[in-house]
C-alpha cells in the first residue's frame, strides 16, 4: 500500500511541476511574434534590391523599435543591460535575413 501511495504522491506532484511562469511565457511568446511580425512586414516591403542588407537591417530594426523595446520590457524583467543589447540585436540580426530572404538568397 505505501509503494503505491508514494507513486500517487510522485505522480501528481510531477503533473502540476511547473518549470516557470506561463502567463510571462506566453506574453514573452506574443512580443517576440510582434516583434517578428514588423521586421518581416517591413523588409518585404522596402525595395530591398539595390541596398546593403545591413543598412536595410539596421533601418527595419529601427522602425520596429516599438516592438523590440515591448520584447525587451517583457522578457528582461530585472533591467539587465546584456539580455536588453543582446535583444537589440537579435532584432538587427533577425531583419537582416528577412531582408536576404526577400530577395531570394540564402540566410546562411
């Protein structure tokens, strides 16, 4: 009886564990959306042709900012300096293969 008891106990603990807060992941999850959602909408509609990708990137991240400041004020809720940079240009990183992707070359 007590084996049983113990793998009952086991078994419900193991289902309501939970490894973080899932209304902040799945806000975190929305802002990223937003925030890809904007550099892909403008990257495909800038006249990407004749322009250096990383000005491109560097102009689309900029028109984002909304976005990727909305990203970094949820997903680096204790302020840090690194997680907000590193965010930053992630979105620059990110609207540059947006932009290499409109014109039809590889990211990579």
């Amino acid at each position: 009886m007590r084996p049983a008891f113990v793998l009952l106990v086991l078994a419900i603990t193991a289902c309501t564990y939970t490894t973080g807060d899932g209304r902040r992941t799945a806000n975190i999850d929305k802002s990223y959306k937003a925030r890809d959602a904007c550099l892909a909408q403008h990257a495909s509609a800038d006249n990407t042709g004749d322009s250096d990708p990383d000005t491109l990137a560097h102009a689309i991240a900029l028109a984002c900012s909304t976005e990727t400041e909305q990203l970094v004020a949820t997903a680096n809720r204790d302020g840090d300096a690194r997680v907000a940079a590193a965010i930053r240009q992630d979105s620059k990183f990110r609207a540059k293969g947006y932009v290499l992707k409109a014109r039809g070359q590889l990211i990579f």
